[in-house]
C-alpha cells in the first residue's frame, strides 16, 4: 500500500507540532509518532523556554551573549540572532494558540532564571513547561482538517526520488506502507538512548540524524553532546529523572559526599555556571574525593515556596523517598541533549533540497558547544517556523506527481543479535561521558563500526529493534569518529 502528502514531517514534539501549525492550509500533511503521542523529550521539559518578550529590563543583546558564552562562542552568530530576536514572536504565537505560563499577583508573567542566563527570562508553566506546550500545540493540529496524524507509526527508512522523498512506514501491527512526499521534514528529536543513562524519554535514539546521514546529507558537530549535571541518581535506571536547572536558578547547592559545596573551586559563577562547567566539576571533584556521592541542596528555602514552584520535581522525588524541602537529593550528570545534528541553513533546509530538519535532531549552530538553559524549545519553535515559510514558498512550484522508492523490510527473515543496543551505550557510556576518554573511544569504534556492517548487511527483518538499534549505533559510529578526530 501507498499514500502521498505534500509534506510529511516525521516528529510530534514541539518542532514537528508547529511546523504543522505554520505550514499552508492547503498543503496535505502528514505528521508520524513512532510511540504514544505524549512519549517525546518536548513533554518532559520542566524549566521553560527562553525569549526576551515584554522585559523592560532585558535585551536581545544580553540574550545573545548568553547564548554565545554558554556555548563557548561555537554558535553561528547569525543563527544566534535569529534566535533571541524572534523569540517573542513564537512565545506570543503561542500564547495566542492557548498556552499558559505562570503569572506574578500583577498579571505579568513570572520569569525564572537558570545557570548562563544573565536576565530572569525563562516564561514557565510551573516545572511542566514541556507538557503544557506540547499539549496545547498538539490540540491545535488535531483541529486542522489538512494534516493526518498517525500515532505508534515508525518511519523505518527513508529514500529520495526524483519528487522528493519516499518513507518506508510501519505501524503497531506490523503493516508496512510507503509514504510519498515533496517535501519532507525530519523532527525526531535526541540521541539519549545511545547512552546507559540519559534524562531523555525512549523515543530519543536518533533516527532522523541516521536517516539523512544514509541519504548523504550533512552532520555536523555530533559530538557536541551536553551532559546535565543534576538528574537524580538512583543508580538503576536508564531514563534518570531530571531535576532542573531552575531548582539552582532559585538557590539550590551543590554538595559533595561529605556535604560540602564545591563549586567555589571551579568556577567564579558556583552552581550557576553553565552546565558544561558544572558537569565537568561534578567529575573532576568526584575523582578528588574518589566518590560519586553528589547532592542538590535547596531545603534551606521556605517549603511552601519549593512545593508551588516545583510541584513536578516535588512529587517525583517523594515518590522516590526524598523531600527537597527537608534533605539533599543525590544527584550525578548524565546525558540530556545534543548541540549537533542535521546540518542545515537558516531555512531548516539540509543539504539536501526540500529535506528540512528542525528541533534536536538538527544542527542550526545556535547552541555552540554547549547549550545554553531553556533555549531548545525556541530552537525547535523558531526553526520549524523557518522551514514551513521555506516549503510554502516553494509549494507551487512542486512537481504534480510522486515517485515511489522500493523498499524491502526483509519480512520472514531472523531478527537481529540480543544486546546490540546494550553493548553500544556500554562503550558510548565508558568512552565518552563528560569527559572523553580518546583510549576507550577509538577501541569502542572499532566494535561499533563492525556491529553497524553486521547490521547494514546481514539482511535482518526490518522491525522496529531493528531501526533502533541501526540508529543508536549509526549515531555512536558518527560520534566516535568525530571524537578521534
Ligand atoms: C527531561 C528534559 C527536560 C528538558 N527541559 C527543557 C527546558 O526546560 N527547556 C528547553 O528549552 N528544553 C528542555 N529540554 C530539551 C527539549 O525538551 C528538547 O530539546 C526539545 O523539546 C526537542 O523537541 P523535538 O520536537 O526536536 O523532539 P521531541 O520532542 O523529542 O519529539 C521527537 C518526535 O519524533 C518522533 N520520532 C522519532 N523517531 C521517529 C521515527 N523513526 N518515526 C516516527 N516518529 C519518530 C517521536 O515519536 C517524537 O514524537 C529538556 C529535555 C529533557 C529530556
């Protein structure tokens, strides 16, 4: 079976939503979601979203150079500024669209701060920022008549045709379909699952990043790869609750295992550095005391404060026996986002024409090296707005058929080895986390670039183990060889 669209966006976070919002009416599109259409790392964001929108007291300018600091002034600067001066009109936009983020007792919008930020400028909905936009945006887009939303639908591969692009689909039950399109937009979001600990949800193992990197598009900097210093370490399991940034920004310490507050030895900004900084001192200090016992510390601050502020955070960590109001909370870095990605220009487009990239998976530069707090979900806002203004610029002028790629999902065939994704995040974890270890990185890749061949060639079933571990290795492949760079 097949379908044609005139633009698939393969994504439900907030880059894939808005970009549906922002396109043309009159174009046919189709949106996919691998999983639930809730499990995506744009629900989970608990801090907020940056802009300078209605603050007498802030600027762009301050905004940029934020950005530029935290992200150790790798960022494309035009990038950059396209960013923080088209903040506030995605942040209105989505006001418009229902949004709510918390008001002071005047009705102005409170804006919190968090480790980089110079200026109180992060617009938050309580510590469930994510779940709030997502949620709005996606009743937005279920109420157009023009885009088809297919929920637990995995985009399995991805080819280009002389009209565009052809997708191989398949959904819950295991029926394949081809999708056809002009234009196609990848927002798959993260690569958290190429590692053993990560704060991301499970959709985050790059398939989009290892879609366009088979096709020839260009990847850049994907080994620019942001640890978050506070998730809360339980030791046990793979997605680690985070507790944000902006449980800092309100005054919370940092502490090692002899309770003790550290940072003074690092860095001159302490717990506010950026959290690159933070990441690296947790380590650095942690092989000084030769212990990972680390602590967040903020029970010094009324609790009544802390339990509004932070209903989310408070409530997860009570259900995991602690009570941020009366006690430190053991915390330790691990994997939160990616800087890099599908390289594309300030349309979102790849190198590939009418290929679009927008939100994690791709690489804009704004971020740099490192990126700065609550700026990823403007990225996604502002960049996926750029891509549907590029494909509604060009929709006239798309052909008026489809060409069909062929695609063999292998059906019958065995399915691939037990413990290939196990073993991957193993070497990504011991290889590559905080601070590189090159020894462990060049040997890792040697394993990884053989259990990538066995995969590419060993004609196995395309289900959906397969294209998940096809894309966390493909991505830890990626980011190896830039690592022994
Ligand atoms: C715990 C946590 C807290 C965060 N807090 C903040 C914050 O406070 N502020 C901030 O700015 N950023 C924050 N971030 C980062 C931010 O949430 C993400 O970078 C951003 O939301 C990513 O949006 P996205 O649309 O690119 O991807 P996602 O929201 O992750 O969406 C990806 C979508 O792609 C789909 N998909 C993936 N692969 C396929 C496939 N093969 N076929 C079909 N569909 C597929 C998924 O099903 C999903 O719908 C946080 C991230 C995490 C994990």
């Amino acid at each position: 079976m097949s379908v044609n669209y005139d633009v698939i966006i393969a994504g439900c976070g907030a880059a894939g939503l808005y970009a549906a919002i922002n396109l043309p009416s009159e174009l046919n599109i189709l949106i996919l979601c691998k999983r639930e259409l809730s499990l995506c790392n744009s629900s989970l964001a608990q801090g907020g979203i940056a802009g300078v929108y209605n603050s007498p007291n802030d600027n762009i300018q301050y905004h940029q150079n934020d950005t530029l600091i935290a992200g150790s002034f790798k960022n494309n600067v035009d990038a950059v500024h396209t960013l923080v001066s088209e903040a506030a009109q995605d942040i209105e936009h989505i006001i418009d669209l229902g949004v709510e983020f918390d008001k002071k007792p005047d009705g102005t919008y409170h804006r919190t701060l968090e480790g980089g930020h110079s200026h109180h400028r992060i617009f938050h909905h309580a510590d469930a920022t994510g779940k709030e936009i997502t949620t709005t945006l996606l009743e937005n887009v279920q109420k157009l008549p023009n885009v088809t939303i297919m929920e637990n639908t995995m985009m399995c591969s991805v080819k280009k045709t002389s009209t565009g692009y052809s997708a191989l689909l398949k959904d819950i039950e295991e029926n394949y379909t081809t999708a056809n399109c002009h234009f196609m937009i990848l927002a798959t979001g993260g690569i958290g699952r190429v590692y053993q600990f990560t704060t991301n949800s499970a959709i985050a193992t790059g398939d989009g990043i290892t879609f366009a990197f088979e096709m020839g598009a260009k990847i850049k900097n994907l080994s620019y790869v942001q640890f978050h210093p506070t998730a809360f370490n339980n030791r046990a399991t793979r997605e680690c609750f985070l507790i944000s940034e902006a449980v800092r920004g309100e005054g919370a310490y940092l502490l090692n295992c002899h309770k003790e507050r550290f940072m003074h030895n690092y860095d001159e900004r302490l717990e506010l550095a950026p959290r690159d900084v933070v990441s690296h001192a947790i380590i650095l200090e942690s092989r000084k005391q030769n212990s990972t016992d680390f602590y967040l510390d903020i029970s010094y601050k009324d609790s009544e404060f802390l339990k509004n502020r932070f209903p989310m955070i408070y409530k997860n960590l009570l259900d995991q026996g602690y009570d941020l109001t009366k006690e430190p909370v053991p915390i330790f870095p691990c994997q939160h986002y990616l800087m890099g990605g599908i390289d594309v220009d300030r349309n979102s487009e790849t190198s590939l024409p009418n290929l679009y990239a927008c939100g994690e998976c791709s690489h804009t530069g704004v971020h740099g090296s490192n990126r700065l707090a609550s700026n990823s979900l403007l990225e996604a806002l502002v960049f996926s707005r750029h891509a549907a203004n590029d494909i509604a610029s060009k929709a006239a002028s798309a052909p008026k058929d489809f060409e069909e790629a062929e695609f063999d999902p292998h059906i019958g065939a065995p399915h691939i080895p037990k413990g290939v994704r196990t073993e991957t995040r193993k070497i990504m974890q011991n290889s590559y986390f905080v601070i590189p270890d090159k020894k462990a990185a060049a040997e890792g890749f040697k394993r990884v670039k053989e259990i990538r061949e066995d995969l590419l060639s060993g004609g196995y079933l395309v289900d959906a183990d397969y294209v998940l571990a096809k894309s966390i290795v493909t991505v830890a492949y990626i980011i190896l060889s830039e690592v022994m760079e």
